[in-house]
C-alpha cells in the first residue's frame, strides 16, 4: 500500500513502514506537518508495523521540524521492538545527519534494498 500524503509519501509492506520525506517544512504549513507526521506515526498501532525506514531519496535538506518528526517516528520503532534506519541520503543530508549525531544512532544504507535486506536479517 502507497499513501501519498503532501510531507510524507508512506509505503507499507508489512512488516516495515517506508517514510520518504518530500521536502522541508518551509514548503508546508507547520500544522500540515504535525498532522501528517501524528498520521504517519499511527500506522505503528497495526500490530504487523514494527520497522521503519526512512528513505530520503527525494530531498537533499531537512529542517529541525521535519527532522523532529522523522525521530518521533525511528523512536516508536525501537518502543514497538522493531528497527529503525535510513536510506537514499545525498552527500549533504549525509552530513546534516552526522551534524545532529543522527547517523550514530540510527543506521544509514546506500540503497533501500540495502535497509531493507540489514533489517530482515536483524529481525
């Protein structure tokens, strides 16, 4: 299942949610932001949901909102005893994500077959 939201294209092929960002929130209202990220964090409710990937394959900035929401979601992972990683960054969100120490908490993978195949064989 593909949702396309207007923040967050969101793909479920349990039991991983894939989460690919669409840009940074000075494109989008700061409610629109909350709202999607609150619906996107919903979907780890379903009992079959339990790993994420966050594939920022779309963007090359992200800004402390989007990045806040992006968290929330890696953390309610590791709440539900699934993992959490990333995918697909460029260079600069390579290094957006060294800056805020994000990379060091939270895998990142070249490709989302890569993510997707280091989580099947943690689980």
């Amino acid at each position: 299942m593909v949702e396309n939201l207007e923040i967050f294209e969101v793909e479920v092929t349990a039991p991983n949610l894939v989460v690919i960002p669409q840009g940074s929130t000075l494109q989008f209202l700061y409610s629109n932001v909350q709202t999607e990220s609150n619906k996107v964090l919903r979907l780890f409710d379903a009992p079959e949901i339990k790993n994420v990937i966050i594939d920022l394959s779309k963007v090359d900035y992200l800004d402390s909102i989007i990045i806040g929401s992006i968290i929330r979601l890696l953390q309610r992972a590791r709440q539900t005893g699934g993992q959490a990683v990333f995918c697909n960054a460029c260079e600069n969100m390579q290094n957006i994500l060294k800056c805020i120490k994000v990379g060091s908490l939270w895998p990142l993978f070249e490709t989302r077959e890569e993510a997707v195949t280091a989580i099947s064989t943690n689980s």
